[in-house]
C-alpha cells in the first residue's frame, strides 16, 4: 500500500514595495502638574481601618484554617473521608493500660 504525493503548493507571487509613508508631525505635549495631595485622615479613622484590616486577615485566617470546633469535628472528619455519616466506632472510648520500662537513672563511675 503506498501514499499518494503530495502535490506541491505553487511559490508565492512577487510582491511590490510598500509605499513611504508620510511622516507625523512631532507633537509637543505639555508638562502636567503634580497629582493632588490626599488630606491625612483623622487619628480616630486611621485606627479604625487598622483595626478593621485586622480583622479581616483573622477572618481569612479563620476561613483557610483546618481547626474546627469540638462540636463540629465529626462532620469534618465525615466529609473530609468522604464518609455520608458517623459511625459508632467513631465514639468509642478506649483507655490503653498504663506501662513503664525500667531505665538507667545515673553511671558511676
């Protein structure tokens, strides 16, 4: 089984040179002046717009944060595992016994 060539494509037909454009006049621009000063903002507004930023970077803190409430935990926990509910094992209370392992207090030497 073979291909068929490919016909090729006739080459590009020769272009005429672009016209000189005319030239722009050069425009002078005038100088602006400065921008306006802002007034300083009164002492009372000023604290209450820190105070506000505060708040709301804890706000975004609190939002992007992974603690939870005690009271909410297992829905999170339901949710992150993909999980439609509880389930009893999730209360389940267990106390493991007490051990030690004996250990050297002091060498003397």
């Amino acid at each position: 089984m073979s291909l068929p060539a490919l016909p090729i494509l006739p080459p590009l037909p020769p272009l005429p040179d672009l016209p000189d454009l005319p030239s722009l006049p050069r425009i002078k621009l005038p100088d602006l002046p400065p921008p306006p000063k802002l007034p300083k903002i009164s002492g009372s507004i000023q604290l209450f717009l820190k105070v506000m930023k505060l708040i709301s970077k804890m706000y975004c803190y609190y939002q992007k944060t992974s603690l939870v409430p005690e009271w909410q935990a297992g829905d999170v926990i339901a949710q992150r595992t993909q999980r439609q509910a509880t389930s009893l094992f999730d209360f389940i209370k267990i106390q493991l016994p007490g051990f030690t392992l004996p250990s050297i207090k002091e060498i003397k030497v």
